[in-house]
C-alpha cells in the first residue's frame, strides 16, 4: 500500500511550531529550577539545554517532533530525526544518545508506514553516531515524529545564541526555502529537482558545519527552523544584546523559491513570524519583498547560523566549503546595540 503523509496533515515540518510570540507567553508561566550547573536554560531561548556534570563534561538535552513535510514515511524519519539532532550540533556539542517520540494513527495507516518512518529515524541517527536507546508512542493522527537527544560538550566550549558580538560575520551553511518549496508541492506547482533539493537539504545533517564550528572556537551559533531566518536572528541579536543587519541579497535559496513568492506561494507561518519580529527590525528602503518574506520562512532541519569574528570568516567559509557546504556565505554582521535588534537590507 503506497503512503502519502502529506494527504494527512494541513501544517508539517517545523511550520506547524506553535508562533513565536504564542510561545513566548506560554514560557512566561514555566518555573525556571536553580542549579550552578545549568548552564543554559529557556532563558534566551537556546536550541537546546545544558547541564554540567564536572569541570569536563556538560550534556546538551533537546527535544523536537513535528507532523509530516514530505510524502514518504522513510524520509519523513530521515528529515524529523536530522532536524531534532541539529541542536545538539548548534550548541557545539557532540550527539550521542536518543529516544524516539512518535504519534501514529493505529489503525489509520499500516504498520509499515510505521516502521519506515523508524527506519528513517535510525539510519540518520547512525549516521550522526546517535544511538536511539528506546522511546514512547502513542495513538494520535496526524503522525508527528522526532527525538529527545543527549550529546555532550566541555563546559567551556559551548556555543550559544548569546554568543555574537560587534564585528562578526554571520555565516548561513544551507540555503533557505523549504517552508515555500514544500507548500508548493502541496499545490501542485513546484517542480520536482526543488522538490528534490529541498528533501535532500532536510536531511542533510549539520555535522560538517559543527566540525567547522568547533575547529575555529566558535561560541555563537544556532539552527534555523521554524521562526525562519529573520526570527533566530533576531533570538541571536536578543541574546548576545548586539544588532544584526542581514543582507537579504546574499542569503542563498532553493531552486525557484524566489519566483513561488511571486506566484503567490507564501505559508502562514512566513506571516506569523513577521509578525513575532515586526516590533523590533527596521527594513532597508525599497527592501524586495520576495526577499522579506523568504527570510521569515519557516525552516525544517536548515542549516547553522554562525557568528564569526571577522579576522576568522575567510577561512571558516573555505572549510565549510570544502566540508560541501557548498552553498554557506556570509549573510550580515553583528554591530553594537541600536534603536532595532534587526535590520534587513
């Protein structure tokens, strides 16, 4: 029996976070421990949490799932299982533990479509050198799918959101446009090879760009997902009390997902994100309005984006080139705090 997943669901992929500005007050009413080894926690609104055991080790804990962004159970599995692995990577850390979190309509899709999308999740954890010990299911529809990770990093090396200063380059590692290229597909008017690309830039893992990351001592980063470009930059500059200005020109995208903006192909969650940071970007005079709103795309397992100190850009980018990031470029900078957090040019 052929699986469409993407039949089942309205929202998939990172799009179907609850928004930004939502979540925010939701968090207002969470109750923060107090521990000296907690050494990140929700409050900057991190990729992830961390805990240090002793002066040499600290675990890195995140959790992600969402429903379906693609048709194939096995793929769906590769992309969730990418996408909540990638935190760990942003924080610097070295994934190394997972349990799977899984909602599975019982008795409204076969059980094979149950076990691909497992599989999916397995491969590309052994992939990442993750070994998924257990986890939960319940009976729910749509499917969602993802992971609760453990990695570990030094206590003096993690990279944070916190992490940007005045001066840096900031260094984007994949190009933006799932959230456009996938809601394209679902009417009918995307072409396939995006369709391709978008899936294979999902399931490509930040590994390489960690590497890099920890090779040059970087100590900010984070992930882009479901608050899009514009929105984790804006959670960076928040977090490191810095300005950012991304050069929207620069910022690499997907096959046609500039002219899909044109046809009118523009997700909701791309409005709701403009919305959470509308109070705090100021926008460049004649600013392309494709652009804007290819910045507050909802991203799915996209890639890192690295504050860099400008004496270390040039060569970073090589190797991440040479590491096949083939696409990663310099995006903006940081700059010292100004009337805005954010400015798009």
């Amino acid at each position: 029996m052929t699986v469409d997943l993407l039949k089942l669901v309205e929202y998939g992929g990172c799009s179907a976070k609850i928004p930004a500005k939502q979540l925010e007050e939701i968090l207002k009413f969470l109750p923060l421990p107090s521990d000296p080894n907690i050494l990140v926690d929700i409050d900057t609104h991190d990729d992830a949490g961390v805990y240090r055991i002793n002066d040499e080790l600290a675990l890195v804990l995140t959790t992600d799932f969402f429903p379906p962004v693609c048709s194939d159970p096995y793929e769906f599995g590769q992309i969730a299982a990418a996408n909540s692995i990638s935190d760990v990577y942003a924080m610097g850390g070295d994934p190394v533990l997972a349990l799977n979190i899984v909602m599975f309509p019982a008795k409204g899709l076969p059980l094979s479509a149950y076990a691909d999308m497992l599989k999916g999740g397995f491969d590309k954890a052994t992939e990442a050198g993750v070994r998924i010990i257990g986890g939960h299911t319940i009976d729910d529809t749509p499917p969602k799918y993802g992971l609760a990770v453990v990695g570990f990093v030094h206590p003096e090396r993690i990279a944070t959101n916190a992490g940007a200063h005045p001066g840096d380059k900031l260094i984007l590692t994949k190009p933006v446009g799932t959230g456009i290229i996938m809601a394209a597909q679902r009417m009918g008017i995307a072409a396939e090879p995006d369709i391709e690309e978008a899936k294979r830039l999902m399931k490509l893992l930040n590994k390489s760009g960690a590497e890099v990351m920890k090779k040059y001592n970087i100590r900010g980063a984070t992930d882009i997902t479901g608050f899009g470009l514009a929105g984790h930059a804006l959670k960076m500059a928040r977090a490191s009390k810095v300005s950012i200005n991304l050069e929207l020109g620069c910022v690499p995208l997907i096959g046609k997902a500039y002219s899909l903006v044109d046809e009118g192909c523009i997700p909701g969650a791309s409005f709701r994100n403009l919305e959470y940071c509308e109070n705090e970007i100021s926008l460049a005079p004649g600013l392309d309005y494709n652009l804007k709103m290819l910045a507050f795309d909802a991203q799915t397992s996209g890639g890192l984006l690295i504050s860099v100190p400008e004496e270390k850009t040039e060569a970073l980018l090589s190797d991440l080139h040479s590491a096949g990031l083939e696409s990663a470029t310099v995006v903006g900078e940081a700059l010292a705090m100004d009337s805005k957090h954010l400015h798009l040019s």
